[in-house]
C-alpha cells in the first residue's frame, strides 16, 4: 500500500514539473522559476521535487510512448519475428540498424501495428532521437543540487540534506549514462540557469564527471530504506555503486590505454557492493522471479516501477514481454510476434554449452516451444499480473535497471580482464548456482571448452536476457563486430562512425548549432 501510495504521489507531483513547459535543447528556465517562489521552504518541498525528478525519469524512458530503454532488446539482438506475428517489421529494421527507416516510417512501411511519430504513445519511436527530454531530467537533478543547501529550508537536518543531494546526483549521473549509450558525446551542463549552448563532451570525460560526483555523494545515500516498498524505487547506495561500475566497464571498451585502471575500479567497487551491503541484497531463489521483476525485492538495486492501480502503464514496447506472450499467459492472444533465434538459444542452452540443467529454462521458457519460429515461441521471464487482459498490454512488472546479480557479473568480467580467473569463476559460479547450472571448473577455459572470457560474456547473456543490457553489452565489449556474438553485426569502420548510436533529433540541431550528428546517421 506504500509504494502505491508513493507512486501516486509521483504522479501528482508530475505536473508540478510539467507545468515548466518542454524547453528545446538546454533552454532552461532559471532556478528561482523552475523551482517557484515559495518553493524551498520545507523538507516537504524538497520531497516533491525530488520526487518530480524520479517522475520525468520514469516518464521519459518508459511512459506514454518513450521506448528508450527498450533499444537494447530490439538493435542487433538475436529477436526475429515470427511466421504468425502480424506486422512487427520495424524489428527487423531495428536488428539491421536501419534506424532512419524507422524513425522515418508509418505503420504501414514498418509494420502494420502502432504510430512512430513522437506525438503519440504508442511505439514513439521517434521520441528516443530527441534529447531534450532527457535533459529536463538532467535540469531537475540540477535544481536540487543548487537548492538544497538553502538556509529557507528550516526543517531538515544536514543528513537529510545530504541525501537529497546524492539522490539527485544519482538521478543526474544515470540520465547521462543513458544518453552516452544511446548518443555517445553529448554536453555535460551541472547548472541549472544555464541556458547557452554547447558543444558535445567527449563520453568518457561525462563519465569521469559522474564517478567523481558519485565517488564524493555515493556513502549519504543508504543502503536500503527501513520501509521495503521502497527498495529499488529511490536512489540506494547500492544502485549508485552498479552505475559506478557500468560506467567503468564501458569507458574500457572505449579506452583501451586504461582499460586496467577501469577495470581495477569495477572489482573494487564491486567488492564493496557485495560484502559491505549489511544484508540489504540478496539473490533470490530462481524460483521467485516472478517476485524479482515485479520490483522492490532485496535483488532489486534501482528500478522504475508501474502500478496499474493507479492508471500507470509502461509504453507498449518498454518491455518485450508485450510481444512474446499468449494463451494461457495472456488471454485472447493466439500466436506471439517474436522468438530468440535457435543459433542463439543453443549457444546459451544446449548441453554441451551450458551443462545439462538450468532452471532458467524452466522457469522462463515453454521447453516444447523454446525453438519455434511459428508463433508458439513463448519467453515467460515477465509473467507477473495484467490489469485487464486485453492483447496490446504489458504484465505489470517494473523495469529493473540494476540488480544485485549484475555486480558479480561485472566483476567476474573485469576480474577476467586482469588476469584473476580463479576469483572469477567463484563469481560466475555465484550465479549458475542459483540458477542450478553445472558449476564451471578450470581457469582460463571451462569444462565445455569456453575461454572465460567468452563463458562469462554468455552466462551475462543467459542472466540478463530481455533486460534492454544485450545490444550496450556488444557495444561496449566491441563484441558487436562478431557475427559470433550477434546475429547483426556492423563493421568496424561503422562503429568508428558511429552506427552504435542513435541519430539525433533535428530540433536538437536546430535549436543548438554547436551539436554535430554522429557521421554514420549525417
């Protein structure tokens, strides 16, 4: 009943942000007028704005229309449409990078489902090219940041101020890690009144501009709230420390001179997220995933929630479980629009690839279906409560951004990287157990005849599937130029140019003369 009551609350407190209007690229209002008069006289203040932050988050990455965190699942992935899917062709144009064909579409040229222009809500495609969105997230971060040292703000104790402010780094940080996987360079504005144009910022100096903010914030926040509704929902110590190694895993892949330094950084940081937490993370039972991804579990680091109690729903294509439902899962629904490629599920799954149990096929998978191509295909890892039944509608599931598996993954990843494979195993191992997988021996190569670094890269995918990491995960691990890690791979001079990106909105071009597009989208 809290988090419901919470999450109502950050839809009331939506308009308060909405009310500002949508500023064109970085025209942004000033702090006393974003903020208002009165505004900053109460801790209850800072709360509602705060929370307004969380609200255009959630809004802008997975609301009405706003599919951004879902590109992962759809660009260069091993998802193909199936033989009775009507109509989902825009995944193929997703699969072979044809961006532009999408963002330039109607249903009928992409497929005969949904509206891709960005004044509707259904698919919204064209939304994902606009920065400016984002940076109103990135302005509200902001404008708690210069605020919430004031002195008007009389009830509130310095540790409180405190975590607002960290709360609010951790909102500006993440905002920017979206945008550099999605943009690669984009500008790097910390004040809130600035409304002057700039120029793109190299990625990998915005992401040492977020880890030294973070690094110097991260211990104000907690490690879980005293209120288990709230696990996940707001900023956690623990959510902060998985951001900070994300984004030292791909300014690895992106600077190769230092990769050891970053990867050095994710076992530290790692090290702490796992045996300092005090118990707030645990890794569920497999069994209870249904648990997991309905959100605020103790495996739960940072997620963003929908309450369909409340009218909030995700936007069709913010998750994929929308498309690889049916009967009995999801009523009056007769054939799914999409199924993994049997190369791909084989490579994951087959016995001499993976051992021979693995509860992640029972429990995510129909075994007799698991390799259809005709509609049957059914991936059941999303499979929590539907409000009404009705066939264009997602399972009432949150969208986790991070989970507590991730930090042994990651650091399995760079403990490879260094040369520590022993304790890289240990890591991996902590998964496939709880998965009930064979156990991998050896060191440099497993028992199924993997490198590690290959059999940790696979039991990432084998984890994570579906979670909107696989298409970064190829781009940040440059394994994306493989045909053997993806079924669509892109050249190494197109990733120069900048294929992994998306291109860019022109009102952003437009309104901000300084910003150049990315060669491959020109």
């Amino acid at each position: 009943m809290r988090r419901r009551k919470y999450l109502f609350m950050m839809g009331m407190v939506a308009m308060l942000v909405a009310a500002t209007g949508c500023k064109k690229f970085l025209n942004v209002s000033p702090v006393d007028s974003m903020s208002g008069n009165n505004f900053w006289k109460s801790k209850d203040d800072v709360e509602k704005f705060t929370t307004s932050a969380y609200v255009l988050l959630r809004n802008y990455t997975c609301m009405d229309g706003y599919t951004l965190l879902a590109m992962a699942d759809y660009r260069a992935t091993a998802w193909i449409p199936s033989t009775l899917g009507t109509g989902r062709l825009y995944i193929s144009d997703l699969n072979n990078n044809r961006i532009k064909s999408v963002l330039s579409s109607t249903a009928s040229t992409s497929g005969s489902y949904g509206d891709f222009d960005q004044s509707k809500n259904t698919f919204g495609f064209k939304n994902m090219s606009n920065w400016g969105y984002m940076y109103r997230i990135v302005t509200t971060a902001n404008t708690i940041i210069a605020n919430i040292d004031s002195k008007d703000i009389l009830d509130i104790t310095d540790a409180e101020r405190k975590q607002y402010k960290a709360e609010a780094i951790f909102i500006r940080s993440l905002t920017y890690f979206l945008m550099v996987r999605h943009w690669g360079d984009v500008p790097y504005v910390t004040d809130p009144s600035d409304d002057q144009p700039h120029e793109r910022m190299n990625q990998l100096e915005v992401f040492r501009n977020c880890l030294s903010a973070l690094a110097a914030s991260k211990d104000d926040l907690p490690w879980t709230y005293g209120d288990p509704t709230m696990r996940g929902v707001r900023a956690m110590r623990g959510g902060a420390l998985a951001l900070m190694m994300e984004m030292n895993m791909w300014m690895a892949g992106f600077d190769e001179d230092n990769a050891k330094t970053y990867y050095e950084e994710t076992v530290k940081l790692g090290t702490e997220l796992i045996t300092k937490n005090e118990g707030a993370y645990e890794l569920l039972p497999l069994e209870n995933f249904k648990e997991i991804f309905k959100g605020t579990s103790k495996e739960s680091l940072f997620e963003i929630g929908q309450d369909y109690n409340f009218g909030e729903t995700f936007g069709l294509l913010a998750s994929v479980a929308d498309i690889v439902l049916r009967t009995p899962y999801k009523k009056n629904v007769t054939a799914t629009y999409l199924y993994y490629a049997t190369p791909y599920l084989q490579q994951l799954y087959e016995p001499e690839n993976n051992g021979p149990t693995d509860k992640r096929i029972d429990n995510w998978f129909e075994e007799p279906n698991m390799y259809t191509n005709n509609g049957q295909f059914v991936f059941k890892k999303f499979l929590n409560t539907f409000a009404t039944q009705q066939e264009t509608e997602n399972p009432n599931d949150a969208k986790i951004l991070f989970r507590y598996v991730d930090a042994y993954l990651l650091r399995a990843e760079a403990l490879e990287k260094l040369g520590r494979y022993a304790e890289a195993v240990q890591d991996v191992n902590v998964v496939r157990q709880r998965a009930g997988a064979e156990l991998y021996t050896g060191l440099e190569t497993n028992q199924f005849g993997q490198l590690l670094g290959d059999a940790i890269w696979w039991e990432r995918e084998r984890e994570l599937m579906g979670e909107s990491t696989t298409f970064y995960d190829l781009v940040r691990t440059r394994r994306i130029l493989s045909g053997q890690y993806t079924p669509f791979p892109i050249t190494y001079d197109e990733f120069l140019n900048g294929a992994w990106t998306y291109p860019i909105h022109q009102d952003v071009l437009l309104a901000n003369p300084k910003v150049k597009p990315n060669p491959f989208w020109m």
